[in-house]
C-alpha cells in the first residue's frame, strides 16, 4: 500500500477513532473476560483486513470471541465446521439445477457459507487439504471462481480461523501457503482463577452478554478510512524489513538462533502484514504514526506461523515465539550501525 | 520542531565525539604498540640511535586523523538518530516522521525530546594503550649498555684507523701503482661496511687480506731502500776515499778507480730515481768522464750521502706506519755503513793494478778490501743478523743464509720400547715404581683343593638346613621295598 499522501490525522480526527476503538474493546472485554491483550490484537487484525488464525484448546473462548465480533461490528456472521468429510463445495456454494417457471429448468448458483463477512473456519485443520486449498483464493482474492464465473465476496471479509494444538490424530495440517494468508496467528491460552470466577457468578450457564453498543456501518468505514492515513515512518519501514529479512538464516542479521533452527524464514507478505498490523496497532494506541513499539507489540503473532523451524528446533524444545523474542532483543531498531563498544541508551529512565 | 532539530543536532555531536575517541583510542594504541616493538627491535637489532626514533612520534597525528576520518565516516545517518531519539522518548514515530513531512497540528503537542545516555566500553583499549605507552617509553629510556649486541657490533674501528693510514704511507710513498691503490682504498670501505658481528672472521680475514697486501709492498720498498743505500754507500765510499787518496795515486790507478766510481754512481743512480733527479748534470757528465776535480768529489759524496739518508727517511716513515719491521732500518744502516777509510787505505797500499782490481772488485762485492786476510776458512762471519749461529760468509750483498744452521735429521735406532706398543695402560701409579717379585713355584690351581678319589676337582658345600634332604635322597634306595 503507497504512504498515504494526505496530512496526518489531526488529534481531533483522531480522538473520535480511537474512542470507537476503544469502544469496540469494552464490548469485547465485556463478552470475553480476561482476554484484554488478545482483543486489541484481533481488532488490529480486522482494522487491518487480515485473516486470524486462533489456536487453542475447546473451550477458552474461540468461538464465543469471533461470534461477538460479528456482533459488534454489526457484519454478518457465519460459522463452519470444518470436519474431514467437508468439501470445498460445502464451504464455496455449489450450481443446482432449478425449475424455472415457464421455461426450462437452469443451473442456478447456490452460493456456500463463505458469502459473508466473517467466517467462523472452527477446527480448519480436520478439513482435507483440497477443502482447506478451496479458501485459498478466498482469503486472498476475496473471490470465489466457479465453472469459470469469479463472484466478488462481500466487503468486508474475515476468515476467522481456529485450531485444537491437541488430538493431531486425523487432522491436516495447514500448508504453509494457507498459513501465510492468515495476518495473525494467536494462542488463546488459560484464564486465571480469578477470571474463571467471574465467569462463574456473572454468567449463566456461561451464556455471554449481547453487545450493548455494536458499530453501525458507516463509524466501521471511518475507521478504516482512519487506517489509510496512519503514517508509517521510512525507519520503521526498515525496521520491519531488517526483522523479516533477519528470520532467514545465514542472513546478515541472523541471529545464533535462527542460524540454527530456522530452515525457512518469513516471507514478504509477512513484512507487508507487519506494517499493516503496526498501524492498526499505532490507531489503537491514539497515534497518527507507526512507532518501534507498534512494530514490537505485533511482530510475533504475524511471525510465529510463518517461521520453519528445523527438527532440532524440536528437540531443543525451541519455538517459533522464542526465536521472534531473539530478534526483537538483538536488532537495533534505530540502525544505528554502532561498534559493540558503544550503546546508546534506548528508553528514558523513569522519573 | 527547533527542539528536537537542536536535540538531533546535540546528539550528532556527542555520538560522533564518542566514536572520534573510540576511532582515535584505537589508533594510538595500534600506533603505540607498533612504534615501541619497532623501536625496540631497531635499537636491539640494527642499533638505530634513540633520538632518531622520536620522529616516529609524528606518527601520532596520521593516527588521530585516522581515526578522525573513520569516526566521521561511521557517524550514522541522520535518520537513524532521528529514530534513536524518537525511540529514547517514545514518541510513537513522531520524531521520525518529522523528518519526512509535515507533522500538522502535533508538531506543537510532540513531547519534549531527551538526549540518551551514551557509553563507551573501552576500558580494555585504555588499559592496553596505558601498557603500550609503558612499552614504548621503556623502549626508549633503557640505556645502550643494557641492549644485546647487534649484528654491526664488531668493533674493527681502530684497526681500520691503522689500516687507512697504513695505506695514505703507502700511496704517498707510491709503493704502489695509483689503481691499485684505490683498489685498495675501496675494498678499506667495503670492508668498513661489512664489518658484521655476524661473521667476524669475513671482516678479519679481508683485513688480513689488505694488511698483507700493503705489508709486501712496503717490504719489497724496505728491500729497495737498502739495497738503494748500500749502492749509494758504495759510490760514497769509493768518492771520499778517492778524494783523500787521489794525490796519492798513480794517474792509470786514479783513472781506473774513478771509472769504478763512475759505474758505481750510474749503478746507484740507475735504482735510485732521487738520486738521479738530485745528481748535477755537469757532475754527472764528469763522473762518467773520469775527470772529477777534488770538489767535485765532495759534491758527489754529498750527493750520494743525501740519497742514502732520503732511502733512510723513507724507510723510517714505513717502519712509523708498522709497515715493516725496526730491524729494517738497523738493516740499512749496516748497508750503508761508511768505509772509506778502510778503502781509502786499501787504494793507497795498492802498488799494481792487479791489486787495485782486486779491491775495487771487493768493493764491488761487497767485500771488505780489509777482510781479505780472514777469508782462510771461507767462513770468517760470527753467526749471522742478530749474532750467534755457525760461521757465515760475509757479503755486501747478501743477507746470512740458513746453511749450517739447522740440525741435521738423523733417524734413531729403534728403542726397546717399541715392543710396548702393544700394551695397555691399566692404571697410573703415584707412588714408585716398584720391581716385580720374581714368581714361585708352579702351584696345583684349581685342583689345589681336590682329593684323591673324589672325582671333583671341586669341594661342594652343604648347607646344614639342605644335610637332611640330600640324607635322604641318597637313602632312598633302601627303604624302597
């Protein structure tokens, strides 16, 4: 996406946005307790139209989540279980031959739960390969071509993904062109005790509250419009690019980590989603521009999928968030290009 | 916006002074630790003077502008320190985008920008150019005395002294052809200049090799200047005795002496070039004519007296340079001893001209006319130069020769103890010798102790605790059943 060429958001244009953000965020942390920090990252995921891949096991929330971000946001809601016996045509739509009256009977279009703004793909690893290969083109086109006629998905479009990390027995998992298409990839770990507690008392039968305040249409298109003028820095930028270009080994800026356990590294559109995400993250955060922190907060949910790691990797017991948490610790986001002799210090001391 | 423009300014500056002082410190000390190995190995090994050596003190400033250069170059770009400060103050990219376009309404609302600490780890480099400077100044402050001998340690300078003043002698004396003399001169320095502490014996043997060369010439110079002397001496002698005895002499007599005179004077002139060079014309024109007047003797006399001292003085300057030895001169003066008197006497006794033939034939010899009567046995010389030695003949000429002087091998009989080239040296007794007894009897050896009957020629003894065992063994044939 060009920089845009429009003067930054004005604090008074901006204050508006980051209310409803922050709107969207209390709705949120109201349906899904506990949950604050992987909120702002599945709505800097959807301000910055990106598919998310949620992983986790049954039952910490997946679905509730992405049910009441339809809710919020007011955008239509469809869920699919992905099962092994699911076929693409389940999922895309499927031509029927229908009675037409007063004529001969004509293949009709039936089009699949993928017509929607936010698809719930829950458990897409137990879908085969050829079902899962079917949301290729939707996830990154946002079109859907059968027998030769392409149909425009509706705007927006999310595939919300989710995954059980346990009972890989009979599962597919995803390849790896499928999981570069997803911006996000977040773990949707535990919930403290005290969390749990309040689920307990204040929810029956756990049963969510309805969002009281959800978006109407058009405050959703001036936040994304408020997403196009968020400026990203040319330092930034390089940033971005010398942390993708540092995941590859042998690299110039490898680290011993990655030399080691890194087969393959991530990919271009890995930077393309990190500057998206950083923007997102810059407009939750109240500010017109991309800073390094905005960079840091996202770089390992767009990474941790998108990384390859080697067998000994596994047997060292090293992960994917590891090796992004080494290379954040070991670039200099400035570039200062300094000897190791000399260190400028990095963040003021508090008061 | 001034603000953070005047932050970034400031912090340029304190980055670029930190790598300015780390680039410099890095230099000094690379500078520091080669300048004091190389002035320590140029002072041990070569023996390079230390006062020459501080010039390498200048090499300070390459060093410092080096590192200056470096610092300037490595400075970073003024993006990056753009986004160092916007990071220091978590600006959120604020400062960064300042620097590439308007900021609008939150230029007035950016927080105000801090400078961040800035540290130099270079304690290590310090210590190690604290050491180097120590190196360097112990380098230049240990005393000469303390440095190991070099390679240009051999000390020839003295002899070479003598050498060349040796030479100047001869070359001034022209013992030698010009070429050769500065053949001469340039292997002096070639050698001054290869005098090696490495290799003495090179050095030493080509000074050998000069010292010889000059020492032949001036020997065979020596050797000219006395036999100049003696011609000389003779043609003296023979002119004052002419002229003390010429009244005295019959005119055929005179003429024929003054002939001889005339062959001596030309012989004497003919090796002597300052004699020829100093000799009258007209004094020469009468000598050869025979018709010396009284003065005109004199005046040849004193002639041929001024060429024996010139070959004197001569000889005296090469035996001042040690070219040749002190006997050189003593040689010479007995060459050119005086004896006109003795031949003035043996002019006047001389009644034929037989007897004058045969004086004037000693003269030319060498013989002394006197002498004659002690030539009975041939040998009427006391030992030769420097006394003692066998009788010798005496010469004018010749110097004493080494016959009868050497003993004369004479092949020994063989001696009894030569049949105890085959012995073997056993020990060195210090105490006197001491004759052998003469041996006994033949004695029974080692069958002293056999007895008769026994079958052994040697006893066997039984030890107590082994009595019992043997007892039985030998019994055992008669308790066996």
């Amino acid at each position: 996406m060009n920089q845009p060429t429009a003067p930054l958001l004005a604090p008074d244009e901006l204050a508006p946005l980051v209310a409803l953000a922050d709107r969207i965020l209390a709705q949120m942390d109201l349906v899904l307790l506990g949950r604050t920090a992987l909120h702002r990252l599945v709505l800097a995921g959807i301000l910055s139209r990106g598919h998310i891949l949620l992983e986790g096991l049954p039952g910490v929330g997946k679905t509730a989540l992405i049910k009441a971000l339809g809710q919020i946001l007011r955008l239509e809601f469809r869920r699919v279980q992905f099962t092994p016996d699911l076929m693409p045509s389940d999922i895309l739509g499927t031509h029927i031959l229908q009675d037409k009256a007063g004529g001969p009977r004509e293949m009709t279009f039936q089009a699949g739960p993928v017509f929607t703004n936010i698809l719930l793909a829950d458990e897409i690893n137990r879908a085969s390969p050829k079902t899962q290969s079917a949301l290729l083109e939707a996830m990154q086109e946002r079109s859907v071509t059968m027998l030769g006629t392409t149909r425009m998905l509706p705007e927006p479009f999310f595939v919300l993904a989710s995954q059980n990390p346990i009972e890989l027995e009979g599962t597919y998992p995803l390849p790896e062109a499928q999981l570069d298409r997803f911006l996000f990839k977040l773990p949707v770990g535990d919930v403290s005790a005290e969390v749990l507690e309040d689920i307990i008392c204040t929810r029956r039968r756990g049963e969510p509250p309805v969002p009281s305040a959800p978006l109407s249409a058009e405050e959703l298109s001036r936040l994304f419009a408020g997403m196009e003028r968020m400026y990203l820095p040319r330092a930034v930028s390089r940033y971005i690019s010398r942390l993708v270009a540092a995941s590859h080994p042998r690299s110039r800026e490898a680290t011993a980590e990655v030399n080691s356990y890194v087969t393959y590294g991530a990919s271009p559109r890995a930077a393309i989603a990190m500057g998206e995400a950083s923007r997102a993250h810059a407009l939750l955060a109240g500010r017109p521009t991309v800073g390094f922190e905005d960079v840091r907060a996202v770089a390992a949910p767009v990474m941790n999928h998108r990384l390859i790691l080697n067998y000994k990797a596994r047997f060292d017991q090293i992960g994917e968030l590891a090796i992004v948490q080494g290379l954040l610790d070991s670039l200099d986001e400035a570039g200062l290009g300094l000897p190791a002799d000399l260190e400028v210090e990095k963040a003021a001391r508090g008061p | 916006m001034a603000d953070g423009d005047q932050q970034l300014a400031r912090f340029r500056m304190r980055l670029g002074s930190f790598l300015a002082i780390r680039y410099c410190l890095r230099g000094l000390l690379i500078w520091t630790m080669t300048l004091a190995a190389a002035v320590v190995l140029l002072r041990v090994a070569a023996g390079i003077e230390r006062q020459w050596l501080l010039a390498g003190l200048l090499g300070y400033v390459p060093a410092l502008a080096v590192g200056i250069v470096l610092a300037v170059r490595r400075t970073p770009s003024t993006p990056a320190m753009r986004a160092a400060l916007d990071r220091h103050a978590a600006l959120g990219g604020l400062l960064m985008t300042a620097g590439e376009r308007d900021l609008g309404a939150w230029g007035p609302r950016m927080p105000g920008v801090s400078q961040p600490a800035v540290r130099l780890h270079a304690g290590r480099h310090g210590m190690l150019l604290l050491a180097g400077i120590a190196f360097l100044a112990a380098g230049f402050l240990v005393p000469d005395r303390y440095l190991p001998a070099g390679e240009e340690s051999l000390e020839v300078g003295t002899q070479m002294e003598q050498l060349a003043a040796k030479l100047a002698v001869v070359k001034q004396e022209q013992l030698i052809p010009p070429e050769k003399a500065q053949v001469l001169e340039k292997d002096l320095v070639r050698v001054r200049q290869e005098a090696s502490g490495k290799n003495p014996a090179k050095t030493l043997e080509a000074m050998d090799h000069l010292e010889a060369s000059l020492a032949k010439a001036a020997a065979e110079a020596a050797e000219a200047a006395v036999r100049h002397a003696e011609a000389a001496g003779k043609a003296e002698d023979l002119a004052r005795a002419l002229d003390d005895v010429k009244a005295q002499m019959a005119p055929a007599q005179l003429s024929e002496a003054m002939k001889e005179l005339a062959r001596l004077t030309e012989q004497a002139a003919a090796e002597s070039k300052s004699l020829a060079e100093s000799l009258d014309k007209e004094l020469a024109e009468a000598c050869r004519d025979g018709r010396l007047t009284a003065d005109e003797l004199k005046d040849l006399a004193e002639a041929l007296a001024k060429c024996k001292a010139c070959e004197r003085m001569r000889l005296e300057k090469l035996v001042g340079a040690r070219l040749v030895d002190a006997a050189e001169l003593a040689r010479l003066a007995e060459a050119a001893e005086g004896h006109e008197a003795e031949l003035a006497e043996v002019l006047r006794g001389c009644e034929s001209g037989e007897d004058l033939e045969d004086a004037l034939a000693a003269l030319a010899t060498g013989e002394s006319a006197d002498r004659n009567d002690d030539e009975a046995d041939g040998m009427p010389g006391r030992g030769g130069r420097g006394g003692g030695g066998p009788p010798t003949a005496l010469s004018w000429t010749q110097g004493a020769n080494q016959e009868n002087v050497g003993f004369k091998e004479k092949v020994l009989a063989p001696a009894a103890a030569a049949s105890l080239k085959e012995s073997r040296l056993v020990g060195v007794s210090t105490g006197d010798p001491t004759a052998a007894k003469p041996a006994g009897p033949s004695a029974g050896g080692a069958l002293a102790a056999a007895k008769a009957g026994g079958g052994a020629a040697r006893t066997q003894l039984i030890l107590p605790q082994h009595e019992n065992t043997i007892r039985r063994y030998f019994e055992r044939e008669k308790t066996r059943p």
